[in-house]
C-alpha cells in the first residue's frame, strides 16, 4: 500500500511539474474545469466515490446535528461559487465548504493574485473575494441533491461601509443559511480592506446577532492566525455567550517569518497558505480547545499536509479539519490519504468512534 502511494505521489510530482509551468489562478480554472468535465457523468462519479469516499464507518460522525461521512473537507476559497458541488465527495472529501461568497457579486482584485512558493509547499493569495454574489451561489445550492455536507462561508462585500457589515452579512445569511449545512462567517480574510479589523469583539458581536437572527443553521466564526492570544480568547468567549456552533481557525497568515521561497517580498500583499501557517493555526486551535473545550466545535485548518498532521490536530481538539494548499501540492488523492491514515490511527489507538479521540491528547482543563 506504500509502495502504491508512493508511486501515486511519483505519478503526481511528475504531473505536478507540468501544472507548475501554468501561472497558479489559471491552471487553477483550467483544472478546477477539467475535473467538473471528467465527472460530469454520474457514473464517473459514482466509481470515485467507490474508490475515494471515505469508506470505514468509524471516520463518520455527527457534529452539530449533521452527518459527516469523514473529518476532512475542503476549505473556502477553492470552489468560491459552488460550480463543483457534486465533486468534492467524489473526490473523497467528507465535505465541502464553498466561498467565500459576499451579498453582491464583485470582481476580487486585480491580477495577478495567487502565486506559488515551492520552497515552502505554499501559497499566497490576495483574491480580494471574487464571487458571483449570494444570490447566484443560492439559485445553484436549491437545484443540488448533495452527497457530503456543504458549509458556505460569507464575508463582506468590499463596497459595503464597515458600519454596514451586519446587514451585508445577514442578507447572505438570508438567502443562504436554508440550503447550507452550516455558515461561516469569514472576519479573517487580509485581503478585503478593513475585514480582518471586525474581528474586534465590539463589531463581531452585532455581526455575529445578526447573522444568528436570522438563520437557524449552524454558525461559526473562522479567524486569522495573525490575531493576539486575549482575541482569540475574546473570540472564543463571545462565541460560547452567543451560542455560535463553533469556530474555524485559521484563515491565512500575514507573516512572511521563516519563508524558505526567494524573493517573497516581492510578491507583495496577501495571506499565506500552507506550512508556513501551520504552527500557529494548531496553537490557536489548542488554546480555543483548553477555552472552551466540547462547548464549541472546532474546525482546523492551516497547513495541514499529512494525515499525522490531522490525527494531530484531531487529538488537540478539532471535530473537522479542512485543507486547500495541500490539494495543490499533494494532488487528488489528498483527502483519500489522509481519511486512510485517520482510520488507521483510531484502530491503532483503540478508539471505538473519531468523537472518543477528538482532544485526547490536550492537557486536563
Ligand atoms: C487561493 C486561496 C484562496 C482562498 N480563499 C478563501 C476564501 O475565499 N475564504 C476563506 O475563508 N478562506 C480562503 N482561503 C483560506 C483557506 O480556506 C484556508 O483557511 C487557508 O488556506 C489555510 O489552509 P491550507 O494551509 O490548508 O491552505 C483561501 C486560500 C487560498 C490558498
């Protein structure tokens, strides 16, 4: 079985070599549509599914009253308006989590905005939140039959004044929240103006209520890496006073520390994806865990790259851990492996179910 994945893996760096020549955001379209065409036929779908779902019953669980099929999801930004709903399971996700998705349609910033930094197995991106718009993502979401849970993730639309923010995220929550599983509220993007600043626990709170009103869906909150260890408490406070499902930590980071790739600098803005994030994304999932304990969900995200590092995560806390720069680097049976060496790490470690190992190796709060 090693061997076999190690060939796969070979199979992928070869591959991998050639996609790299294509600058990232357009081979990420090109690839994002060569994958929607294979599978157009359900049939196609059904024999990925056969090969790539999650398969072993002790990788499901049910967490916030829904059904996931395994802990591992896609996270927001891949599949921004939805186009590829009914691929993610197929391609062995346990769910998928589509966004970010503003109230208005709008462009995102100009390019180029993605950029490759190998050194590092990393990315950075400065998209801004180019989406279609809440109401196009929801036309879509009403006609889908889903396989796997779909989360939405919202964000504010750029052109909307920070003092409209809770009305530009309760419309999307609106039209949203019936057709999702769950909703995010992204305050974590450093590439919408200002965005990162409603993190402050005086503008979260009306944004937050707001959201909460107006849906019955379950909803949480995803952070920065970049915030100070008192806000991810006050966060993690506010969270448990308004009675959000859960938090997702972490979006990307503004740091450039210990980048390995030339010439960064350069590059300019963004948030960085990958490695370079994950040291801080599971020390702020372990001080949420050590706060708030089962009282909230935790979702980990943030350079997650191997099924250690999930089982990892897992054992400090996460009910559900999500990844996006791994895809990229680590090809489509990413989400496959990492689901395999999950469900091996539970049966060597005797656990009947995944809830029984989620925190099991925090420190007594
Ligand atoms: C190109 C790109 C676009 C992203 N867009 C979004 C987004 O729209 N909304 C969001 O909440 N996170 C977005 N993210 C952040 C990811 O969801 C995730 O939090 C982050 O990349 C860390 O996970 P990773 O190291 O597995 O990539 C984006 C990441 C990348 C690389």
């Amino acid at each position: 079985m090693d061997r076999l994945r190690d060939e796969q893996h070979g199979m992928y760096g070869a591959l991998r070599r050639v996609l790299f020549l294509v600058p990232p955001e357009r081979i990420h379209t090109l690839v994002f549509a060569a994958l929607r065409g294979i599978t157009a036929p359900a049939p196609v779908r059904s024999r990925l599914r056969r090969l790539l779902a999650p398969g072993d019953p002790v990788l499901a669980s049910t967490v916030f009253g829904v059904r996931f099929p395994g802990p591992f999801g896609l996270a927001a930004g891949f599949d921004k308006d939805g186009l590829g709903l009914n691929i993610w399971g197929a391609l062995g996700f346990g769910y998928a989590e589509i966004g970010t998705v503003t109230a208005h349609a709008q462009p995102g910033n100009p390019a180029p905005r993605m950029f490759r930094l190998p050194q590092d197995r990393a990315v950075l991106n400065r998209m801004g939140f180019n989406n279609h718009g809440a109401g196009e993502l929801a036309l879509r979401l009403a006609q889908y039959r889903p396989d796997i849970p779909i989360g939405v993730n919202i964000g504010k639309t750029k052109l909307t004044p920070p003092a409209r923010a809770a009305d530009d995220y309760r419309a999307s929550a609106r039209l949203l929240g019936p057709l999702a599983a769950y909703l995010v509220v992204n305050v974590s993007s450093p590439n919408t103006p200002g965005l990162r600043d409603l993190q402050a626990k005086d503008s979260l709170r009306p944004i937050l209520a707001a959201v909460l009103a107006e849906t019955s869906t379950p909803v949480l909150v995803k952070i920065a890496p970049d915030l100070s260890d008192s806000d991810v408490d006050d966060i993690a406070d506010l969270a448990v006073e308004l009675g959000l499902a859960g938090i997702v930590a972490t979006n990307t980071t503004v740091s450039r520390e210990g980048l390995a790739t030339p010439g960064v600098e350069a590059l300019g803005q963004g948030g960085i994806s990958g490695p370079p994030v994950a040291r801080r994304s599971a020390e702020v999932l372990r001080r949420l865990y050590h706060r708030v304990g089962d009282r909230l969900v935790l979702i980990s995200v943030g350079g997650i790259e191997t099924a250690d590092d999930a089982w990892d995560r897992i054992t400090a806390g996460a009910s559900l851990l999500q990844g996006y720069t791994g895809f990229i680097y680590q090809g489509g049976l990413w989400a496959k492996h990492i689901h395999d060496g999950i469900a091996r790490h539970l049966h060597d470690g005797g656990f009947s179910s995944l809830a029984d190992a989620v925190g099991s190796a925090a420190p007594r709060r």
